[in-house]
C-alpha cells in the first residue's frame, strides 16, 4: 500500500496506522508490528494481524508497551479460490510511543478552583 502513516492516539499504548488500498484485487491487509526495525528478515518474528474489512483504511494497534520506539509494516493480500497472493511490505514507519497520550489531560484539585 501506499501513504502509510503510524501516529500515535490519544490512549495509552496505541498506535493508529493509515493506508491507500493500491492493489484493487487485495481483499486483505496484514498489518505487523515489532520494536526490532529488522524483524522482518529475521528470525524474531514481527507480530501481526490480518484484516479483512475492505471499508478500512484506518487501523488501531493497541496493548504496545510504551516509552520504545514501535516499527510497522503493511502488505495487501489477494485471496480466491486458489489461494493467497501477497504483495510487498510496504516500507517501514515507525512511532516513538512515549508514556503518556498524545491529548494531553488537564486535572483540577479543590485547591486550583477560585470559590
């Protein structure tokens, strides 16, 4: 796929990955994630999940240990009757997923509140 972007959300851990469906035979996307930028010609295997809502374009990988930096790869599949066609991975990107929300939260104690 092309234009595949990885942005950390505003929740704690989790990472939203964007895309173009170029392949309009794909009925398929993997998305894999690793913290290794190399373990996709490794042998520590990146983590993946397959989609296959054709609608989305817009995926949200949650449960990501924060403070690393986080590596993603997307790769479109056709599947039919004869099995499976997977196209390339699409170039890595990557989020440095810090501790905290990308929103910040402002809290108010009874202190800050002017009676």
């Amino acid at each position: 796929p092309d234009s595949v972007t990885a942005a950390m959300s505003d929740r704690a851990g989790e990472v939203i990955l964007t895309w173009d469906w170029t392949w309009s035979e794909a009925n398929i996307a993997e998305i894999s994630w690793s913290q290794n930028e190399n373990a996709w010609e490794s042998t520590e295997e990146p983590s993946k999940y397959t989609i296959d809502n054709l609608n989305a374009a817009l995926w949200r990988v949650s449960g990501l240990a924060t403070g690393v930096r986080w590596y993603f790869r997307i790769r479109l599949i056709q599947e039919d009757e004869d099995g499976q066609t997977a196209g390339p991975y699409c170039d890595p990107v990557f989020v440095d997923l810090s501790s905290t929300p990308a929103k910040p939260v402002l809290t108010l104690g009874l202190k800050n509140l002017l009676i």
